[in-house]
C-alpha cells in the first residue's frame, strides 16, 4: 500500500469536524513550505547576485611575492604568499600555510621597502597539493589589529 492509500484510508475515517480540521493544518503546511521555499529562493538569489557583482569587478592579474602574518598573533613570524589577482574588493594568494576563513591578516609587498601593512580577511581557502589559494577582502584595521 502506499504512502497516499495510507493517508487516504486514515482521512476515510475520520468524523466531518476531524476532516476539516486536517484540511487546516495541511492547508497551513502548504503555506509554509511555499513560504520557507520562497525565501530560500530569495536568499539564493540574493547570494548569487552578490556573486556575480564580485566577480563582475575588474581584476588585475599581477603577480609578485607578499609577506603575511596574522593580525593577532604579531608575535609570530611572518610567512611568505604570492599575489595572484587584485580587485578593488580584495585579492588571491597563494601561501604554503594553512589558514582558516575569518582570520585577519597584515600583507607587505615583498618588494615594499617602506613595508606598508595591508589589513586583509580571509573568506575562502582552498587547498591543491599542498598549496593554499586563498580569498581575501581588504578591511580597515581597527585598534587591535594596529599593533
């Protein structure tokens, strides 16, 4: 038997009142599930468009070799990338480090003799024999990441 005999046979027994009470909550289920699906789309929609207006900037397709390090960790030492592309929303690197999405970076241009400090975020990483291409967005430094 299948799922909708199943359905059907239960809703035969049911009393006048019991029915149209069903037929509410189904009726309800529907406009929820067209109202969730609808979002969703909306919110789909939403992110491709922003996709799109991302890469619908122009690139540069410069290479050259940076200097990193972790905003929060100047402790630390630095690590060397290699600039692949710049936009005016941010760049791709390429790096031997492993880093994660949400982390905040300071990049010099390697050929930079002044070291001006670029503030960048990650936000996306992916990893090809063991070489990560990273995205980043340039952001403001704040105060702590000025130190």
């Amino acid at each position: 038997m299948s799922s909708k005999e199943k359905v059907l046979k239960i809703l035969e027994e049911l009393s006048l009142d019991e029915l149209r009470e069903a037929r509410s909550c189904i009726e309800n289920l529907i406009t929820r599930i067209k109202e969730e699906g609808a979002k969703s789309q909306e919110k789909a929609d939403q992110e491709d468009y922003i996709l799109m207006e991302r890469r619908e900037q122009e690139r540069f397709y410069e290479i050259f070799p940076c200097k990193l390090k972790m905003a929060d960790k100047q402790e630390e030492s630095t690590f060397e990338g290699t600039v692949v592309d710049i936009s005016k929303g941010g760049l791709r690197l390429k790096t031997n480090k492993k880093l994660e999405a949400g982390s905040v970076l300071v990049l010099s241009p390697d050929y930079d003799r002044i070291y001006k400090k670029i503030f960048v975020e990650v936000v996306r990483v992916n990893e090809f024999m063991g070489q990560y291409e990273i995205g980043v967005r340039h952001i403001l430094p704040d105060d702590n990441t000025k130190k």
